[in-house]
C-alpha cells in the first residue's frame, strides 16, 4: 500500500514571506555591487598603446572619464580623459574602436536570474525539507510544533497491488462477508441504489485484542479501489484542546471530497467513551467524540463514504456512537476456532519454510484459544528456534515446542531447582494429570513438563480438547475445579506440606467457582440469578459484583464449599491411585517430560482401576 499525505501549507507561507524579504533587502544592498561589470583604472598611456594594438572595442567618452574595453569586449577599462589629446576620436576609429555607450549595469534577464532565482533555490530546498519534516511529525503523531496548521493527519491510502487482501485473512468468514459487501457497494452503488438499499454509513469490527480487526480493515482497503483513510483514535486526542475536534472535521471533509471512498478510525474507544459526566471528565475528548457524532449525521451515505471502526471494548462505546445511522453494523471479530487457527497457521506457514510432514491440526489443537497475533507469533518463534538450532526448515517440533513458548515463556535453562523442589514440582504436576485422567469429560493430558519457564512457571500439564468447545456442563467445569486443585492435594499427600506452587491453580479454581455461582446459575442455593456482570469481555474479562453484602457473604461461602468439595474429590482420585502417582512422579522426575503417549502407557500398566465419576 502507498501512502499519499495531505499536507498542510499554511505554516510555510511564512517562511516564504520571510526568504522573499531578505531577498528583496540584499538586492537593494549587496547584489548590484557584485553584479556590476568590475571596471579596472588604467594609465592614458595604457589606453593609447591598446589603441595602437588595434586591441580596442567600444570607446565611452563623458566628461572626465574615458570608459573603453579590449577588442572581445571582456574587461572594462576606465581612464581619465585629456583635454589636449585632440585626434582621441580619429585614433579610435581608424584602429577599429566603436564609439558608443557602455553598460556596466547588468541586463535585466541576469539580473533577475542572479538576483532572485539562484538565491531562491537554496530557500525553496530549506522549505521542501521543512515540509518533508512536517508531515513526517504529523503521522507519526507528536509533530505539535509544525501540525498546528490544519490538516486531519490522516493517512490516504491509494490502493495498489501490494496491499493485504481478504486472502490474507485467515478464517473470520463471516467479518469477511459482511465486510465484502462494503467493498462491493464502493465498487458499484448503482446496483444499490436501484433496490433502493441503503448501506450502512458505519461499521464497527469488534473483537479481543490480535483477532484481525485492523488486517481486515487493510484487506478492505486493499480490495476496494477507493481511497481509504485511516486513523488512530489516539490521534485525535492531543496536547491542545479542540485539537481533536477540528481533525474530525478535516477528516470528513476530506472523505466526502474522496467520494467514495473508506474512512477507518482504529482503537475507537479513545474517543467513543460513554460520556459519563463525571467531574474528570475528559472535555477535550467529548468535544471530539460530539464531533464525529456530527459529521456521521451529516454525511450522505448514498455517496459512498463508509466510516469502519475497530475496537476491543465495545462496552465502554458511548451508545449514542451506536445507534443506527451511526456505527449500525457490528462486526463481530472473534478469536478461531479449531478450523481458524489452522488456516491461519497455514496463511502464515506460507512465509517462512517447513518441513513437508507438518501437521497443522495436531498445532492448533495445542495452541487453545489462541488469537490469530499468537498465531502468527508462533509460527515466527519456530522459525527462529529452527535458525538457532542450524537447521533450514522448521519441523513439527519447533512448532509445538513454539506453542508452548508462547503459553508459558521460554525453557529457563539457568534456574536450578533443589533436589526436594524438583520432587515436589513432579508430584505436583503428576496430581493434576492423574486427576484430569481418572474423570470422565476432562480433556486428555498431552504433555507434562517440570522444566521451569520464563513466566515464572515451574512446570505445566498440558491438557488438550479434541475439537471445539462452545458449551460447559456443570460437570464438567466441576471436573476442571478438581484437576485445578489436584497438584496442591498430590503435594500434601505425599509430602504432607504445602507450597506457594499451587497459587495460580487457587485462582483458577475460584474464579471457575465464582463464575458457576454468580454467572452461570449452577449453585442450589441461588439457582437462576446472576449477581456478576461481564464488563469487559474482551480484555480479560473484569466482572461488576451486583448484589446486597449479605448476599455476597453467602456466595462466598458457596464458592469456598464448591472448590473444597472438589479438592477433597481431587484428594480420593490421587489416594486410590497412589502406586500410579508414585509411578508416575518418579518418571516424571526423571525425564522431565512426559508426552500424552507416556503417560497413558504408565498409566495403564497394571489392571486399569476405573473411572471415578463425581
Ligand atoms: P487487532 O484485532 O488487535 O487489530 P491485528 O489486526 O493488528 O489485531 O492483528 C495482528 C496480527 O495478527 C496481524 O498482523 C496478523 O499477522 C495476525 N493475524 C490476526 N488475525 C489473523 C487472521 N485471521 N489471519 C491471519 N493473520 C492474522
Ligand atoms: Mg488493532
Ligand atoms: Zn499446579
């Protein structure tokens, strides 16, 4: 894609002013002495044998002086006349001299080029740079001393054959469909307009953080043959108040001159805030958020000017920005399924080389609610690891062991455990596993590990969903409570202690629990109420508590009797099953890995003790 920029000239018009100045003030003073014909002071003597040379071309008498110069008319010569030399004029012209005027004085085409245009150009050269400068500092966002000018600073982007096109965008079907039919009605209103359709002005793509929102907007622009504006809500958010306002201004401006084409405000949250009267409030914000409410009132969409926006929280928009006429259309943006993360592995495959027995499924089965961001990450970090270890593809390996660079952090190589903490890691990491074995509807185990990563883990077990998981039982997120708490129980008994080790895995289960009493109704004692609200879904995932204190003590209490419960359920599985523990743990501690394979062997070596269900 190339870019085009609007700039903005008014500032250099002083500039221009002040060179034209200094010019007109040195042609008044400095220039007409250099520009002058240098005349030289001879002897009359000197003037006569030049004559008798025949060296002599054209003979200026006035009054005293005798002005004259050699037969190629190069230099001027000045000499004082004499009063008695009275056959001066005869000589003259019988050795060939002219008599006539001589301009010392420059013409006027010399004296306009030396005089204005040679010294502009140094100007002109000072101003290009400045300009260059300025626009530079206007896109990048912090050019405060220059943009003051006008201008949007809004990008133009001409569509060319280099852009990202929906191809480049992995899963996201139905983003992209709904997208496409905005680039086919740039593409043809008229086909529109003869149903009578009318297109929303505005289309708001949401979605978690890495999930393809601004790559699909690129791939917009880069399949639509219309100019495309894109901006950053940050943008318009600066240093001077009603700043932000008149770039909304501009911006619109612009776009309706473009007619059709796509205006693309990234990150719109920064300035669609719910206006919440709040005395902190952020006025200059407000006066820019009323702003585009304005001008998307004021444009006409049958034109063709198609505001997009992205954003990862959608709740915090201001619901005026919401309704229709506004951003109408919703584009969902969401994380890939089992399916997404595939292709997109393979959009991204594409880029670096592989091995050819590369199994993608076994990849994005792994990689879990991964975005597409991680994705794409992932596949970089194998191409790296295949670098540093010298080959000239990445393998299988390098991919899965890249998945879990991205989970948990890199292998640490230096932390040294202690002989006794290295046991209890093994213990502890075994206990999840064996938990999550011996329930039914808990996903296999793939792999458990207790070499210590960057992230601070000490270990991991991972666990992988054979397909895609839309809906939880109440069971089954039971069973996920007790796998949480299986690693402290195998801890206390074998070792008959605990450790810090097990405080994400307390996190984990709580919030579960929470979430089962609050959110999703499964507590006796409440049943179908929800004391929780989601606030922010896609970052995280922070919740609003909503009930009377008395209450909340009460919910406190169930979730504290549900995770209990459950580590005690945790507690049976890993006592009936110690000679498996043991085993296990024992492997574990000695080859620091184990693979799903492995442990289902280990598992299965003595008579198989059946599943304990909840
Ligand atoms: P956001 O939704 O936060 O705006 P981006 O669009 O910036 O995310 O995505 C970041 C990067 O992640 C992209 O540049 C791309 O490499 C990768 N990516 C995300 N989603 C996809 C996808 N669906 N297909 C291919 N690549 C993707
Ligand atoms: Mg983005
Ligand atoms: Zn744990």
């Amino acid at each position: 894609m190339q870019e085009v920029k609007q700039p903005s000239k008014k500032p250099l018009i002083f500039y221009y002013l002040i060179a034209m100045l200094i010019l007109m003030v040195l042609n008044m003073t400095f220039f007409p002495a250099i520009l002058e014909k240098q005349v030289k002071e001879v002897s009359y003597t000197d003037f006569m044998s030049m004559t008798y040379e025949n060296n002599i071309g054209l003979v200026q008498i006035e009054g005293e002086e005798i002005t004259f110069t050699d037969k190629a008319q190069e230099n001027v010569y000045q000499t004082v006349a004499i009063d008695s030399d009275t056959e001066l004029v005869q000589r003259v012209y019988d050795h060939g001299g002219e008599l006539n005027r001589i301009d010392t004085q420059p013409g006027l085409i010399t004296s306009i080029l030396v005089g204005w245009v040679l010294p502009l150009l140094p100007f002109l050269l000072i101003g290009w740079l400045l300009r260059r400068r300025m626009q530079k500092a206007m896109g990048g966002g912090d050019g405060m001393m220059f943009g003051m000018g006008g201008g949007s600073g809004a990008r133009m982007y001409v569509p060319s054959s280099t852009g990202i096109r929906f191809s480049d965008v992995a899963g996201e079907e139905e983003a992209k469909e709904l997208l496409g039919e905005i680039v086919d009605f740039l593409h043809d209103p008229e086909k529109y307009r003869r149903i009578g359709a009318r297109l929303p002005k505005g289309a708001l793509l949401v979605g978690p953080p890495g999930t393809g929102k601004t790559l699909l907007a690129k791939a917009v622009a880069g399949e639509a043959n219309v100019p495309f504006f894109s901006i950053a809500g940050s943008e318009f958010v600066e240093m001077f108040v009603g700043r932000g306002a008149a770039k909304v201004r501009d911006l619109f401006k612009q776009a309706n001159e473009k007619a059709p084409c796509i205006v693309f405000i990234d990150e719109i949250d920064t300035i669609g805030k719910k206006r919440d009267g709040q005395l902190a409030g952020n006025d200059e914000r407000e006066q820019t958020l009323n702003q585009l409410l304005t001008e998307m009132d004021g444009f006409d969409g049958s034109k063709g000017v198609v505001v997009l926006a992205a954003t990862n929280r959608p709740d915090s928009l201001d619901p005026a920005l919401l309704r229709p006429g506004r951003f109408d259309r919703r584009i969902p943006v969401e994380l890939p399924d089992l399916q997404g993360r595939i292709d997109i592995l393979k959009v991204h495959a594409k880029k670096i080389r592989l091995a050819e027995d590369v199994d993608f499924q076994a990849v994005a089965k792994t990689a879990a609610g991964a975005s597409g961001a991680e994705l794409a990450n992932i596949v970089n970090e194998a191409a790296l690891r295949a670098v540093r270890s010298g080959r000239q593809y990445a393998t299988q390996e390098d991919l899965q062991e890249s998945v879990e660079v991205v989970i948990a952090g890199y292998q640490k190589k230096s932390r040294v455990l202690s002989d006794q903490e290295k046991k209890i890691v093994a213990y502890h990491e075994t206990g999840h596993a064996l938990v999550a074995a011996m329930q039914s509807h808990s996903a296999p185990v793939q792999k458990i590990t207790i070499i210590p990563r960057t992230s601070g883990a000490l270990g991991y077990t991972l666990q992988v969903d054979e397909g895609d998981h839309f809906l939880m039982s109440k069971e089954e997120l039971l069973n996920k409570i007790a796998t949480y708490t299986g690693g402290r129980a195998a801890e206390e008994l074998v070792f008959h202690s605990i450790t810090t080790g097990a405080s994400n895995d307390i996190e984990q289960a709580t919030k579960l629990a929470r979430a089962m009493v609050t959110r999703y109704g499964m507590s006796e004692e409440f049943g179908f109420v929800a004391f929780e609200t989601m606030t922010n879904q896609y970052l995280g995932g922070d919740t609003a508590l909503a009930c009377s204190p008395e209450t909340q003590a009460r919910v406190d209490e169930r979730v504290t009797e549900l995770v209990t419960g459950q580590y005690e359920k945790a507690m049976k599985i890993l006592k009936e099953n110690e000679d498996k523990l043991h085993r296990l743990a024992q492997y574990l501690y000695v080859h620091e890995t184990i693979t799903g394979q492995e442990f289902m062997n280990l598992l299965e070596q003595d008579a198989p003790s059946g599943t304990v269900s909840p």
